[in-house]
C-alpha cells in the first residue's frame, strides 16, 4: 500500500482498468474517464500500487482477475502462482451452472422462508408445528444449496494448487521501537501519572473497591451447603411411599420378582429439595439372587442382607455420576441404568458400577417393614448420595 493512501480510501490510481475507464472493450465505462485515467498513471509513477478496491461484480474476460498486476522489487511482473482459468473449461462451464442453480434454489428457499413467516401464524400448536416445520425446511434448504453450491464452486472451478506464504518477522523495526517507546515515556510523563502520587494514590483506592466487588456477589450463590448435602431425610421409621399413588406399600404388595418402583420417604414426597436427594428405587429379587454381605455397613460388590426384606433391596435413585435420576431397569440382568451417560449398576451386586462413568455404587438404604407390614426405612443412608464430588466437599 502506498505510503500517503488513508486506510479504506484507495488512491484513484489503485482502481482496476474496468473502473477507471482505461480498459479497452467497455465502452460504458471509458466514457468521461480519460483525464482520470491519466491521472492514474501519473500517481503510479510516483509509487507502489495499492490494493485494488473492487465496488460491484467486475466486467468478465478482460478483467478476469480483481487484483493488480504483480510487480517484482526491478518493476517486473511476477511469475503467476494461480492459473487464471481451470484446465477444462468445458467441465468449469457445466459446474458454473451447477453452482449458479444451487444458489438460485438457495435464493427460493430463503424467499420461501420469508413468505412462511409471514403467512403461517402461530395461534395454536398445530400451527406452531406448521410454522416451525415450514421455517427450519426453508432455511435448512438455503444453508445446504448454499453448501452444495460453494463446494462445486471450490472444487470444480477454483484451481487445485497448494501455496506456501512466506512467514516474516513479527518484531517491529528498531525504528518503530523507538518511537513507541519515547511515545509511551512522554504519555507518562505528561499525564502526569507518575510525578503526581496523590492523583495516582487516589485513583488506586477508588478502584479497589471495585476489585473486591466480586467477591461480595458471590453471596448471591446463596448460604454455603454445609453438610446439607451429604444426609438426606430418610431416618429410621419413615414409610417408603410409592410415587403416582402416594400411599405406602407392604412387602407382600410387592412381591413379584423383577419389579420395581420409585418411592420417596413419607412426608416429604411434595418437597421437591428434599427428593432431589431422597429419592429412592426398591427391586424385589428371587430367593439367591442377592449377593449377600452380613457386615452391617456398605461392602463392595455386595448386598447388605440386615438392609433387606423378603429379598427386596432399596437402592438412591440418584446416579453417582451427575446425578440424573437412575431408574431404568433391566430385568433379565438386573442392571439399572442411567440414561444422562450410560453408567449401569448391577443391583444383585450393591449397585457396583459395572460400565459408565460413575465411579461408586449406588449407595443401599436400609429397610425393613413396620407394625403395620408396610416397608420403612430402618435408617439413613450410610453414605451420601448423588454425584461423588459431594461427598469429597
Ligand atoms: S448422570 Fe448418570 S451416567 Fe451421568
């Protein structure tokens, strides 16, 4: 770019022959232009040539190319790096129309869209479903013929050939150096920053404030959790109530093996904070299915048999991994499995995890039945549930 040109405002010398009315063949465009065309050519002979800035599709054959003549350090033409036209002009001419056609039918699409917004109202879900059916085909179709047609556009008429651009240095001229460098002390000196420390005190105490703001925001997270997160609300005694009846059930209720239910702890089934945490699946097994632990607390790979009643086992519902609700069941290999990444339990094995990314059982409440033979819980859970960073907090 020549040294005087004012960014975005190329010199007149810089327009392209078709512009400036010296190109031969385009009479429209030559008329009244000869003084500026002459023009041009002395302010060429004055210096480099810059960038041509190009307004408007340019005239075809005698200006094929929008960028300027390459001259070489001597004033000669470089040796061109891209050829001008591709090698079968017969097969670009086919793919021309191919790609015009796409961009056409792009152009249709995108006025069907504007005509389907318009005329499709959205007063009911069918017309919703009308709307949104006629607006994402219309636009999908504009996004794919635009895609089609730039790809038989790059690969069929743009040249296939690999250019290397020569890397220069990114330090700036020692020149230039300098100068920032004296810019910058006499901005610093005159603004006076530093020779007044009362200004510059000053102005550092109003900012910190500031600086510290964020950290009073963060109250806005609300109260820390505590070890809200680590209990839940199932204590010895609550009744396990099964969801959508709301009542509790007994253990001969639920005695078909393979079955299971999602049940939340009495009283508490309307709280949604609460569930989020308690809520909890039971699996009635067949005789030997479980496999047993006597220890009274959580053994790996293994069923606690004192949290157990008539071969049913009540497991959190809240998977160990991220803690989306893990309740889908697969009967014929006791697997539960959680939807949200794929992490599957073995429920005849303690809920251990046998694939996903949930890295711990799903912790096992224990159960019993009351007076009355409905199931309860015979304590809380022994762990926490959920997600195994709650646990580490
Ligand atoms: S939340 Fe269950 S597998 Fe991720």
């Amino acid at each position: 770019m020549s040294d005087t040109n004012v960014p975005g405002e190329p010199s007149e010398a810089s327009w392209p022959e078709y512009l400036s009315g010296g190109s031969s063949g385009h009479g429209g465009h030559s008329q009244g232009s000869q003084a500026e065309g002459s023009q041009a050519e002395g302010s060429q002979a004055e210096g480099p040539a810059a960038p041509r800035r190009v307004i408007g599709t340019p005239p075809p054959a005698a200006a094929r190319t929008m960028l300027p003549a390459a001259e070489g350090d001597g004033g000669k033409a470089l040796a061109r790096e891209l050829p001008a036209e591709p090698d079968d002009p017969a097969r670009a001419k086919k793919a021309e129309r191919l790609v015009a056609a796409c961009f056409l039918l792009a152009m249709l699409a995108g006025l069907g869209f504007l005509v389907a917004y318009s005329i499709i109202g959205v007063g009911s879900i069918t017309s919703v479903l009308h709307s949104n059916l006629a607006l994402g085909g219309t636009l999908s179709l504009v996004f794919l013929l635009l895609g089609v047609g730039t790809v038989i556009w790059v690969r069929h008429l743009m040249p296939n050939v690999e250019l290397t651009e020569q890397r220069h240095p990114m330090r700036s001229e020692p020149a230039d150096r300098a100068a920032f460098k004296q810019t910058f002390t006499e901005g610093a000196e005159a603004s006076q920053f530093v020779k007044r420390p009362l200004v510059r005190r000053s102005l550092i105490a109003a900012t910190v404030p500031l600086a510290l703001a964020p950290l009073f925001l963060l109250r806005d997270l609300g109260p820390l959790p505590a070890l809200s997160l680590d209990r839940t609300v199932w204590r010895k005694g609550l009744r396990l109530i099964v969801y959508g009846t709301g009542r509790p059930i007994t253990a001969a209720e639920f005695s078909s093996p393979g079955s299971i239910i999602s049940v939340g702890p009495e009283g508490y089934l309307d709280n949604d904070n609460d569930m989020a945490k308690a809520a909890v699946i039971i699996i009635k097994f067949r005789p030997g299915q479980l496999r047993f632990t006597t220890a009274n607390h959580a053994v790996p790979d293994k069923v606690v048999e004192n949290w157990t009643i008539d071969n049913i086992v009540a497991y959190s519902k809240i998977c160990t991994h991220l803690g989306c609700p893990a309740a889908l069941y697969e009967q014929t290999t006791h697997h539960i499995l959680c939807p949200c990444h794929q992490s599957t339990f073995d429920a005849t094995q303690g809920a251990k995890v046998i694939f996903g990314p949930a890295t711990r059982p799903l912790p096992q409440l224990p159960i019993g039945v009351d007076s009355d033979g409905f199931l309860v819980a015979t304590g809380p859970f022994h762990e926490p549930v959920g997600p195994s960073f709650w646990e580490r907090s």
